[in-house]
C-alpha cells in the first residue's frame, strides 16, 4: 500500500523550474535515497511533501493516520529552550492530552451525575492512550536517546542556542527518533555528525522497519542503509532499485544509450533536411521531399539534459611563509571552563592536517582560538611569519541580506561584473543562482559561494571547518583534488574519512585532549 503519492508535481521560483510534472510514490518498509547535485531541489520536494511550501501544480496525498517525521537542515531553536525541553517536545502531544486531563478534573466538583459519567469515561480513555504511550516514563526514555547519541555529555540543562552545529543536529535526531513516526525524512542527517554517532545512525536506519526518505552526499552512508534511489535531475525524477553504486552504473547506461539514439537520430534529420533542400523545387522528386518533410515534422526529437556546470577550485597561493606556521604552548581553550587540557604543538609550513573527534570537544573552537576570534584561557598560540590566512567557517550568517554578486563585489570591490560572475561560475553556479539572493540557495550552492571567496584570494594558510558539509559529489571530489594540489598548509575540521584519506600529512585525535569525556 501506498503511504505518500505525488502525481504530477510541479514548482518553482520566480522563471526558474526546480521540477516539472515529477511523480513520486513512498511504499511501506520502503528505505529511499533522493540523490541529485546541489540547488536540483531535494529540499524543496521535502518541504513540499510536508506542507511547509505549497507546490504550484500537482497533487500530494498521504494514507490515513500516518505520522512523519522531519530532520531539516535549517530547522531554528529558539533561545531560552534546554536540551531537554526540545527532546521532550517530541512529547507534546501527550502533555496536551495530561493538561486536558486536569481540567477534566478540575470540572468533575461541579459536574451533574450524567456530566460525571461522561466526563469518568473521557478520563479513562486519556489515561489509556497516556499509558499506552509510554508517558509516565518519558524522562527514562529522554534519557536513554540522551545517551545513545552523547547528549548527556553536553548537559540536559543547557540552553540550545549555546552549542555547536553538530550538537544541534544530534538533539534534533534525538527529539525525531523519540517522536516514533511512520516515516523519517532526513535531510543531511550526517552534516556536523562525527564518526562514533553516524556509525549509530547507520545502525539505526538498518534495522529501522518503517519507511524513510534521506537526503544525503555522504555516499558510503547511502550505500550501507538505501534499498532504493530516487535522481532528481533536470527538472525530473527518476527511480532506480538498488543503492547508489548501483544507481550510477544504471544511469550511465542510460545517459551512453540516450546520447547514441540522440547521434543517430541527429544523423537522420540532418539527411531527411538536406533531401529536402535538395528535391523540394523539382516537379520529379517534389513529392517525395514532401514526404520527408511530414516525417521530420513528426519526428519526437531526442533532447539531451543540459549538462551541469562543473566547479572547478583552484586555490591561489600566497609567498611563502616562515618554517613553524601555527605555534601553541601550554594552550588551553574554552568559553569559561577549560574545553582541553594544555596543548603544546607546532605546525609546519606545508603540513595538511584532519581535526577529527565527537562534537563539542572543541574542534571548532580550536580553530577560533588560533585565529584570536575566541581568546584562550591560558597559555599562548603563536602565529607564523607572512602567513596569508583564508577561514571557511562552519555556519554562516541565515539572514545575509546580498546576492551573490554583491556577496562577492564585497569581498573583491575592484572586479568587474564579468570578473564577479566568472568567479562565481567557476564553481558551479549557473546564471540564475548568481542572480539570486544567498539566503535561497541550498546548503551546498551557499557553500560554493563562500569557498568562491577563498580560492579568489592568495592565502598560504586554509583553515576549514567542516568544508564539505552540503556538497554534493562532484564538488566533494574537485575540492578534494584543489586541497591536495595546494601548496600551503592546511588545517582541517573534517568528519569523513573517505575525503581527508589521501589528502591531508596527519589526523590529529582532538579526543585525546579534550576535557569532555
């Protein structure tokens, strides 16, 4: 049986079609990947299939009493909520219910004999659904969540506007899987995640019975919980059975016997044309280029999708720093209470290193510290001679009010409008996302935007905190040749293995240091 049909679904912004009459159908136990390069619109189809955006044509229906659950990348927690409180705002429901049991209560002293009976058999019947539901032990079941994805290392009673990205994430997948619902949207669920916890995750989406759509560029997390791929593509969406290996090796198939029919087919209209140009003025063969003309009139012509623009990082590199780059003695980080104990490093001139461990043991705030955003506690970093520094930070500003020429332009006021959008298209964008505002664009079309900024100015220094988070395959694996061409050092905040291997001089464990065990 069907649980979410999408027939005919069509939308977009502005002159620019995300997707045109795409059709969609989520079976039960269904494990479904929706793949595609970044701005195709995966997002978009999420919220549209959960209400959040209307579509402009086409039909979304959902089976009777099915609850889904959303992981959303850009979901905003509100100052003044504990990591609690959120968790148990997967519980709300239920607290409705317990309120509308105490006022129930409060009502029975005044109540006549019949409103009494009415009122005893409403009150059983929520008391039923509150134990069915597990709601006397919630803090029991907050709790065991807590621990699974290390939560309680954070603090339950911390404000959620406090911590880390990856921290946010973790309590917002907490909150859904303590929701229990039919079916999981995930968007990015391993974005800021680290190692230990998307292990947990994958284990979790293996044995989960229930359907679930995920998002995801992480492809060896696709492969290991995905039974099924649906390719957003040119305005279109096509289904594939398998994982994602095997969706490729299907798709370039297709696309090798689509550009073969398209060649013969080009062929044929280019000798059925010039038959005509040929014979249509002579009164002997008049009717026979007539009759070549009605076949190209009716001819169904082949159309090859618009290939991508593919990015292309070249990062510029400055004059050549001092031999010792980054230098720490006796360094200990934190906001307030010490993140570390006292570190003693050196990082040499054209050393390329991975900073890996759980989050909110102070990768991030490492990184900060070296730069002098974020002052340490103790202790001191000392900076090389001529260092060039470019920073790719984690999370951007969500309210930046520019397009992304004018982003660019301010960066770089003395390029010329060709020189901003050339820059711009050189990492993938097309005319319509150089046009638009930052804001809009996906998580990964934003990334490009900012990595725009840093492999346009020389630097010998790139400090990078979680560069891939958002990007889709083919910039993941150009970024990763630019990383291993560069020149300069680099210092790196990564989570995946399968991009730093190959690229960086040294993995440093930042679990080894940290104070949050």
């Amino acid at each position: 049986m069907s649980i979410l049909t999408v027939e005919n679904l069509s939308h977009g912004f502005g002159d620019k079609a995300v997707f045109e009459n795409v059709s969609f159908r989520l079976l039960k136990g269904e494990h479904i990947g929706l793949v595609g390069a970044n701005g195709e619109g995966k997002s978009t189809f999420m919220n549209i299939i959960t209400g959040k955006l209307m579509p402009d044509e086409g039909k979304i229906e959902w089976a009777k009493n099915v609850r889904a659950g959303y992981l959303d990348q850009h979901t905003v927690l509100e100052k003044g909520m504990t990591v609690r409180d959120v968790l148990k705002g997967a519980f709300s429901w239920l607290f409705e219910m317990e309120a509308q049991m105490n006022d129930i209560c409060d009502k029975m002293g005044e109540a006549s004999p019949e409103e009494l009976e009415t009122m005893m058999d409403e009150l059983g019947t929520i008391q039923d659904m509150l134990t069915m539901h597990d709601f006397y032990v919630i803090d029991a079941k907050v709790d065991e969540i807590a621990r699974a994805l290390g939560l309680e290392d954070i603090g339950l009673d911390r404000d959620v506007t406090e911590l880390s990205g990856g921290q946010r994430t973790k309590i917002l997948l907490g909150k859904l899987l303590l929701e229990k619902p039919d079916i999981l949207l995930l968007d990015e669920p391993t974005n800021y995640l680290d190692a230990e916890h998307i292990a947990w995750l994958k284990r979790y989406l293996q044995e989960y019975e229930n359907a679930f759509v995920l998002i995801s560029h992480d492809i060896p997390f696709l492969n290991s919980v995905v039974n099924l791929i649906y390719h957003m593509d040119n305005q279109e969406l096509n289904r594939y059975v398998g994982d994602y290996d095997k969706f490729q090796e299907v798709y370039e198939v297709k696309k090798a016997q689509k550009e073969a029919a398209y060649n013969r087919q080009q062929q044929e209209i280019s000798e059925l044309k010039d038959f005509v140009a040929r014979n249509k003025a002579r009164v002997a063969t008049r009717n026979m280029a007539m009759s070549r003309q009605k076949k190209l009139d009716k001819m169904d012509v082949i159309e090859l999708a618009r290939e991508k623009p593919k990015p292309e990082f070249n990062f510029r590199t400055a004059r050549t720093p001092g031999r010792f780059v980054v230098t720490a003695k006796d360094l200990v980080i934190g906001y307030g209470e010490p993140l570390s104990s006292p570190l003693n490093f050196a990082v040499e001139r054209g050393e390329k290193i991975a900073m890996t461990g759980a989050n909110g043991i102070g990768k991030t705030t490492l990184l900060k510290s070296i730069l002098g955003l974020i002052p340490s506690l103790s202790g001191k970093v000392q900076l090389g001679d001529y260092l060039e520094i470019g920073y790719f930070e984690q999370e951007m500003p969500k309210d930046n009010p520019n397009t992304c020429i004018q982003e660019i332009w301010d960066e770089f006021p003395a390029y010329t409008q060709y020189e901003v959008r050339s820059a711009l298209a050189k990492c993938g964008l097309t005319t319509k996302h150089i046009e638009s505002l930052v804001r809009v664009l996906s998580g990964g079309e934003q990334a490009k935007v900012r990595l725009c900024k840093l492999i346009n100015r020389e630097t010998n220094l790139l400090i990078l905190d979680e560069p891939t988070n958002h990007l889709d395959v083919d910039a993941k694996d150009e970024l990763k040749r630019a990383l291993r061409e560069y020149k300069g050092t680099i210092l790196m905040v990564c989570h995946e293995p399968e991009f730093y291997e190959g690229l960086v001089t040294d993995v440093w464990d930042c679990s080894l240091w940290t104070t949050k065990k």
